[in-house]
DNA sequence: TTCTAAAATGAATATTAATTCATTATCTAA
DNA sequence: TTAGATAATGAATTAATATTCATTTTAGAA
C-alpha cells in the first residue's frame, strides 16, 4: 500500500467516489471500482487495506478539505453575519462543485460513524464554528440574547443539509450556491410577517 | 406469506426494525431478526417475500402512521402558526416514542428511494403539508410575502430533522418535544437582533 | 541489452449470509 | 380420536463478492 497520492491512487480514489455515490457503499463492488478505474481488482489492495478503507479515506480526504475551506471562508468575514453568509456560502458552493461528495457524505457517514470513531466527525467540526459565529454575534449585539446556541446551531445545520438533500435528489440541476442568501434571510429574520 | 397482521407477523416485524436500526439494513442479518424473534430463519419468509421486503413493509406502515397523525395534528390547528406548531410538536413527539423508526428513517431511507419507487416519500407529504400551511400564513397576514415556499419549506423540514438526527446521535437521552416551541420560534422570529 | 525489483494482474479461494424445501409439529374439524 | 391442513423448523443449497497470491509485466539501473 503506497502512502504518496500517484495517479493510480486518485484514479482508484475517484473512481470509488463515483461508484459510491451511484450504488451505495454496500452495493458498489470492488469490480466496479476496478473497472471504471481500468486496473485489476487486486490492484486496488495495493492502494487501500480493504474496501472500507477506500471509503474510510474518501471521506477524511474530502472532510479534511471541506473543512480547511470553511475554516479560510469564516476567517474572511469580521461580523458575524457575514462569517455565517461566507459559511453557507461556501458550503453550498463545495458541495455544489463535487456532487459524488454530497451523495456519499448524505449517505454513507451513520455507517462510518458506527466503526470508524477516528473519523473527526465534519458536522461536530461545523457545529462548534457555528457556535464561535453566533456566540459572537450576541456580543456584538446583532444576534438575540435568549437563544439557546446548542439549538441554533442544529438548526442551521440541518437547514442547509435539507436544502443540499433536496438538491442531490433533484438531480443537482439548479443553482445550489444561489440559495445561500435567500437561507441566510431567513435564519436572521424568520418567516414571521413585521 | 400472510396477510393478516398477526402476532408472530408483528414481532418479526419488531424486532426488524431493532435489529435494522441496530445495525443498519445491510449488516442486519436475517438470522438476527430471527433469533430475536424467537422463531426460525426460515419463518420470516412465510411472512415476508424476502430481507428487502421486510424493510419495505416497515417503511411504509410506519409512513402511513406518522403521515395520518400529522394530518390530524395540523387539521386541529386553525392559523398557519397553530398549524405549525401542532405539525412540529406531532412530528418530535412520534418521532421520540419509536426511537428504532427514527434511526431507521434517518438511515435506510436512501436505499428504498432507490429500489422502491412505490412508497410514497414521507419527506414528499411532509413538505406539501407545509406549502399548504405557509401559503395559508400569506394569506393571513401572518408569513411574508417575499418568501419562496419552495425554500422555506425545506429550511424548516431540514431543521427539523436536524434535531432529531442530533437526538439519535446523543442516544436519546434528553427530551426531543421540549424543542418544538423554541424552534417554532426560530423559523418565525429568527435569529437576528430587533 | 540484461537484470532486478516493483507493480499489476485476474483466476482461484474463502466467507458470509440469503433463501429454499424436505421434514416435523401443531391445530382444527368431523 | 384422528385425518388433513396449516405453520414452523433449520440444515443444506445457492449466490455473491471480497480478498489472496502465484504469475506476469513493466520500469529503471548497470
């Protein structure tokens, strides 16, 4: 097993995200992910452990990634809402820019979750910069006192996910990215007339 | 393969569903559903077409539950917010008492949208449930007019479960109904200062 | 050009678990 | 009480596919 990413690794390594994405973890085959990659299927044992490993290191791969991005984004932005706008921003955008990423992390991370407690959990990750966001948007005043943050972090969280959802389901066919600041609207103001 | 839901019907289909929400629907072996059962392996076949059905038939009878007791719980509601806050408070509560249902369709539900294009997606009725209700609040008076339904319906379905996903995470300790009114008052109010 | 090590191959193996079905047990009605 | 029907059993079969490894190919050094 090599440690470098060669060609052949990120050919495997794509390749596996694609056939993942399409069929699930458990309904994809090491043929498959051999084939559309063009080696053998031994090949791939020279490159991964087995083939939970394959979707062990996609998904650290594109989480530790991911991450580094929305960390940059909230960094870029001094107030609080425009570090939440940069964050939602940015995560439509990733997951808009790599749709076998956003099957798989919608799909396949409980069956992680459940064998594989190394795994840094990316919405553990994503929580507690949300936290940091609102906590200091209630020091500066623009974002309510009463608020429970363990909650509205949830909240937000599972909002974006729920469009993200919405948007692998349909077939990924409009403009996710659009959607970030009609979302953000609507977490800072409500739905609520006046 | 009977008809009738009698009792050894409703204990494998029981213990299905611990088992499934145990180990997911793929590790879950048939000889599990079984043993807990307390019957043999080959039982369940006289009950169930094959492993695949059994999980159908879990997903749709549950669906067909939870789907009528949320009709209700709005239908009891007479303004759009009543509505909301009744469909919220339904939705935590029943998803609260089954625990093994909530893991499951937090889970599996991916799979069957894949094979079973017959069962009528709970996310589908859910979400046209709350078109219904925001448009209702428009007319009112009591939701803005420049919302896109689309969006905020799938904010709030998103949010939802959002919690409940966090719930099941954190084991189920702390009390999920608890949470309806201070998200109601999220997707109202939001989150923003004044 | 030749030699050696590294890389790749893919047929054979091993494993796992879903499903079947011949047999046995249980129930019901005459 | 018993014959026939219905239900249940679980060992044997089947099927699928992850993984191994003896063999072949390739690439780079001498």
């Amino acid at each position: 097993m090599q440690k470098n990413k060669s060609e052949k690794y990120l050919n495997i390594f794509n390749s596996a995200g694609a056939v993942f994405a399409k069929y699930g973890f458990y309904k994809a085959t090491i043929s498959q992910i051999a084939s559309r990659a063009g080696v053998a299927d031994g090949t791939l044992y020279l490159y991964f452990k087995n083939k939970d490993d394959i979707l062990y290191q996609y998904i650290s791969y594109k989480t530790s990634i991911v991450f580094e991005k929305m960390n940059d984004a909230v960094a870029a932005g001094k107030t609080a809402e425009e570090k939440l706008r940069n964050l939602i921003r940015c995560h439509l955008q990733e997951f808009q820019s790599d749709r076998h990423m956003a099957v798989i992390f919608q799909s396949e991370v409980r069956y992680l979750r459940d064998i594989q407690s190394q795994i840094k959990d990316i919405s553990k990750m994503y929580l507690d910069l949300l936290s940091d966001i609102i906590e200091q948007g209630q020091i500066e005043g623009s974002i309510r006192q009463d608020l429970f943050v363990g909650l509205v972090k949830r909240f937000i969280l599972g909002a974006v996910e729920g469009v993200i959802s919405t948007w692998v389901s349909a077939g990924s066919r409009y403009d996710l990215v659009a959607m970030a600041d009609p979302l953000v609207d609507l977490y800072l103001n409500g739905v609520k007339e006046g």
